[in-house]
C-alpha cells in the first residue's frame, strides 16, 4: 500500500500453487487477513505471477503439478514421497476449477479483486494500481 494510504493493498502471490496453499491449509491465516482489509475497509487486491491467466474464469483450466502428485502418491501410499514433494496429507491440492470456485467465493464474501500479470510485469502493474483513483 502507499505509505499513510489505508484504501488500497496489494496482496501479491507468485502464482496460482502460492495462492491454493492460502485457500486450503492455510486457510485460517488468509482469511484473518481478509477480514483485516474488510474491518478497516481496504480494497484488497490479490496480485498473482500468473504469465498466460488472465482473469478469474481462466483458473478453471489451470492444472496443478500438486495435485498430479498427490493422487499419485496416494494410489501408491507414497507417504515419504508426499513429504519429498512438501505435501501435506491432510490437505489434498485443489484442481484448477475448485480454486476458480473458492476464489469467486471469497471475492464475493469478502470484496477481494483478483489480477494476474506475467512476472516481468509484476513491479510496473504495483505502481500501475496504486496509481489509480479508487
């Protein structure tokens, strides 16, 4: 946010697997966060490194790596191969359309504007919404 200036925050993630792990095991955290911004009427805008998405309804066809992984290990009761690859078992990586749901959820819930930029862009779009009359 701009020193002093409570209207505008920008949460940035580096990318859509950051973003899962916030929604689902980290869940409680997140979502204090989210009630922060509401509370002290901030837009929050969640930033995500994303370099071929570009709006929310794109989520749906993204394809996490993760999860791949995790229905793998579970087919073949991997459990050392869950913790090899950081994945908790507890908490099963979520699909490209289950994010996009929970996503729309929360923006609607808590008045979380979602953007996407390409890495090389990230710095120039910061200053390009912060620059913005909201």
């Amino acid at each position: 946010m701009i020193d002093g200036d409570l209207s505008v925050s920008i949460d940035k993630k580096y990318g859509l697997n950051e973003l899962a792990g916030n929604i689902t095991c980290d869940y409680t955290r997140f979502r204090k966060e989210l009630i922060r911004a509401q509370e002290a009427q901030t837009k929050l805008i969640v930033l995500i490194e994303e370099p071929i998405i570009t709006e929310v309804s794109q989520v749906h066809d993204w394809i996490n790596w993760r999860k791949k992984e995790w229905d793998e290990c579970k087919r073949f009761n991997g459990l050392f191969r869950m913790r090899q690859l950081h994945l908790n078992p507890n908490y099963p990586p979520v699909n490209g359309s289950d994010l996009m749901r929970r996503m729309v959820t929360i923006g609607d819930k808590y008045s979380v504007q979602w953007q996407f930029t390409p890495k090389a862009e990230c710095g120039k779009k910061i200053i390009e919404i912060l620059s913005e009359k909201h």
